[in-house]
C-alpha cells in the first residue's frame, strides 16, 4: 500500500478515535464516573427519565456526539474502499471491530452494567437473530439454481425486476434478492453496462416489492407483532405500485439507452447452457420452512427465558432454531455442483456479518437517543414531527442509515402518544387504523421504501452488493450509491408520493 494511503487511513482512524474518547471523557465529567452514583443523582430530580430496567434512561441523558464510532464506521464503510481497497478488503473485519471497541470501552467506562445490559440485549435480541435469517435465506436461496439460457436484453431484465419485486412481498425481500440476482447477474455477464441494473434490482427487488406484507420487510413484521392486522399492509398498495411502476419504468428506457451502447459480443446470448429449467427445487420447502418460523414467532406465545440478563422470547428460540436446521439441510441435501454453477461463496454472508457487528454495537446511543423521543438529544425533531408527510420523510431518512425496525417502531410510537395518548396496544393501533390510517401509511412507507436510499438501509442491500462485486460487477462507492443513484432516482418519486397520498 502507498505511503499516502496509509497516512490517510492512520490520520483518519485517529482523529475518529481521538473524538469518540473526548466524547467519553465530556460523559464522565458531565454525569460523574461511577454509574450508581449518576444514576442516584438523576433519580433525584423530577424531570429524570427512568429507563425500562429502572435505571437510568440512556436515551435521555447520552449526547449527540455519542454517535461519533457510527459515523466512524459509516465512512470507514463509505471511504476505505475507494481510498484503500486492497487494505479494506484485506482489513475490513479489523476495522468493524476497532470501531465496536472505540464505543464499547468508554460506554461500558461511564454507565457500567447497564452499557452492558444494552450491548447484551442489542446482540440477544437484534443481531444474533438477524444474522441467523439472513444465513439461513442466503444459504436456502443458493442452493436453487436457474439454469439455462438468459438473455440480458431490457425485456428479460424488467421482467426479472418485476417477478422479484412481486414475490417480495411474501418471500420477503432477502429471500426474493438471493433467489434472483445470480440469475440476472448471469444473463447480463456479457454485458458491459449492468451496474444499473443491480442498483434498481436492490431498489425494487430489497426493499420497495416488500411493503404488501409482513412477511417482506422487518419494519412491517414489527408493526404486526405490534398489533398491526397482517393483511392491513396490502392497502399499501397505492404507493407501492406507483413507486414500482415509475421505476420499473425509468429503469427499461434506462437499460434501452445502456443496450444500444453495447458491443456486438455484449448483446450475444449464451447458449452454452440449453433449456431454462430449475436446479434444486427442493429447497423450496426448506424456503417455506424459514417463513413458517418467522410467522410462528409472531403468532405463538410461549414465555420467556433470560439470557445474560435479556429476556428473550422462547417462540423467538424456537424460530431461530428451525431457521439452522432449515440452512443445515439445505447444505447437506443440495449438490455440491448446483452450488458451484451458482457462483456460490460465503463471503457475502461473512461481509455483512463482520460489517453489521460492528454497526449494531455502534449504533446503540443513536436508537436509544431516538427512543427516548422528547427526552432526548434529537427532542427538537421529535417533536416538529406533527403531519403524515413529517412522519414519511423523517422516518424513512433515518430508516436510509439506522435498523429501519426500531426506526419504524420509534414513530409508531410517537404517533400513538401524539394521537391517542394513555390507549394501551392493541387497541390504540385499531383506533388509528379507524381514525387516522394516514399515520400509519406513511410510517410504514417511508420506513420500507428508503431503507433503499443506502447500502445499510436494509439487509439485503449490501449481500447484493457484495455478490455482484463478486460476480465482477463495479458497484458505486456507498456515497456514489448515494449522490448518483439513489438520490437522483428515489426522491423525486418520494417527493411524488409525499404530495399524492400525504
């Protein structure tokens, strides 16, 4: 590696590490250095906020400058590959790590057993189970194979995108991404233009064709398990197709433009392969095995067990259980050979998970600034959020860089309160459905359909990422993504959707 770069990424690592511990040192000083001791004083004053565990409200007491190692990792994530790409291929692991430990050491120094409780339960609750869907659809999903003769042609893509975008909704959008884009990876290989067409399949296919559904995306199973009817999302309906129909749209003449740019050898059609067909078929019941666990941990109540002081549901165990099994059988009972014609590796997987580990330690203090609504550090914009069109920008912006779930759960929340205060759940959903239904609508929109605007917006986004970079594919930098897809394709038809439905 050059000189220059490693200048670049020591000054870079230094001057992120050097803020995070004056931001701890500004905590100690602030709140005192014993735990027991900061939360004694708080709980003497009236306006204190008691957190959940009755100690103190982490939320309302840690600054905004807490979620500097988040930041930190977002443009390690944005920044190394393009100044460094060697070094963070190579290094990437170490990275999400160093920023894990930048947070985790100062937090657990100021607020003691309750950091840890936090980290504990964001880990137990959040990334353990998040880490065994997603394994378990990408390894159930690589096991199928479409095999045959594709043509890259605009047609077969947007027909592609279209069938992606439709099973979304009920296989959900990691389960639909990994069953479609080594197919329209591999009729597009000779292709030279195609980065556009993994962007607008992680546009429709992982995020946007999950919103009819529970089963689609993370924020709408929340909002079931929340008391939210399960097919109650299909009357989003309106909004999901018009944002698909734009893109499905935009992006034909888009590929038109990019296929009469191609060379003779670009547009020539593989033959190699024959007939279309389906290759490990069998996996589609382990497919419908991971969606059963899914909608049984929503469905069945079945007590709770404490697991390094976090409580878990034992429905959840159970699920998280069947998702193994369901990724262990397909493993032994798919053909090492299908897997292969696949292009099949655990590197994407292995990516998202090093990534992720080090983003859901991080992200802590914003999820728990943002909880703590008004009494918070971001109070200001908790509370300009009054309109249905505030709850679908504000939402779905910080759904595009936060766990888009909690972000969800945060504003539905809020517009319970702001809406019906002192109405327990369920019940206070169904008046909002009775009374004030646009709430709720722009809630969940918002969430599901700007998790597409980053590649941390949503799960899947990056597993596509990375198994097209592995497929040979130059994806854009996470700010090209960004400033030259996302931003340019996306929010003029937000803007659309903003002023048609709310």
């Amino acid at each position: 590696m050059a000189l220059r770069q490693r200048g670049i990424i020591g000054v870079f690592l230094v001057v992120m590490t050097g803020l995070s511990m004056v931001s701890a040192v500004g905590a100690q000083q602030e709140h005192g250095s014993d735990p027991g001791v900061v939360a004694e004083a708080v709980t003497g004053h009236a306006h204190e906020v008691v957190g959940g565990h009755g100690g103190l409200d982490l939320g309302a007491v840690l600054p905004l400058w807490s979620i500097i190692p988040f930041v930190g990792i977002l443009l390690s994530i944005a920044v190394f590959p393009l100044v460094a790409p060697h070094f963070w291929h190579k290094h990437f692991p170490k990275i999400s790590a160093l920023w894990a430990v930048v947070f985790a050491v100062p937090f657990l120094w100021t607020y003691g057993h309750q950091a840890m409780h936090e980290i504990m339960h964001i880990y137990v609750i959040d990334y353990i189970p998040f880490i065994i869907l997603l394994w378990a659809l990408f390894t159930v999903a690589g096991g199928i194979r479409i095999k045959g003769s594709l043509a890259g042609t605009p047609m077969v893509n947007t027909l592609l995108l279209l069938i992606g975008t439709v099973i979304a909704s009920w296989v959900g959008t990691t389960g639909a991404a990994m069953l479609l884009i080594r197919p329209i990876l591999r009729a597009n290989a000779r292709r030279a233009h195609k980065v556009h067409t993994v962007v607008f399949f992680i546009f429709l296919v992982a995020n946007i064709g999950g919103s009819l559904t529970p089963l689609g995306d993370p924020p709408l199973f929340l909002g079931f398990l929340h008391g939210v009817p399960f097919f109650w999302t299909l009357s989003l309906i309106g909004p999901m197709s018009l944002v698909s129909g734009i893109l499905l749209v935009t992006y034909f003449f888009l590929d038109i433009m990019y296929w009469r740019r191609e060379t003779e050898a670009g547009r020539q059609i593989d033959q190699s392969e024959g007939r279309l067909g389906i290759e490990g078929l069998h996996n589609l019941l382990f497919l419908g095995g991971i969606l059963g666990g899914v909608i049984l941990s929503g469905t069945w109540q079945a007590g709770e067990v404490t697991i390094f002081g976090v409580h878990q549901h034992i429905q959840n165990l159970v699920r998280d259980g069947l998702l193994i099994i369901m990724g262990l059988l397909s493993m032994w009972t798919t053909k090492k050979q299908i897997r292969e014609a696949n292009g099949f590796s655990w590197f994407p997987i292995l990516e998202v998970a090093y990534l992720f580990a080090g983003i859901f330690m991080t992200i802590i203090p914003a999820l728990a600034i943002l909880k703590a609504g008004e009494h918070g550090a971001l109070a200001g914009l908790v509370r300009a959020v009054t309109e249905p069109w505030h709850f679908f920008w504000v939402a779905g912006a910080l759904s595009s860089f936060l766990d888009n779930a909690p972000t969800y759960l945060t504003f539905l929340t809020t517009a319970e309160g702001m809406l019906f205060p002192g109405i327990p759940e369920p019940e206070v959903i169904h008046r909002i459905i009775a009374e004030h239904e646009i709430f709720l609508t722009a809630i969940s929109t918002g969430a599901v359909f700007m998790g597409a605007m980053t590649y941390i917006g949503n799960a899947p986004n990056f597993m596509v990422k990375s198994i097209a970079e592995e497929s040979g594919v130059e994806m854009p930098s996470f700010f090209g993504y960004l400033f030259r897809w996302s931003m340019l394709f996306l929010i003029p038809v937000f803007v659309l959707v903003s002023f048609l439905f709310y």
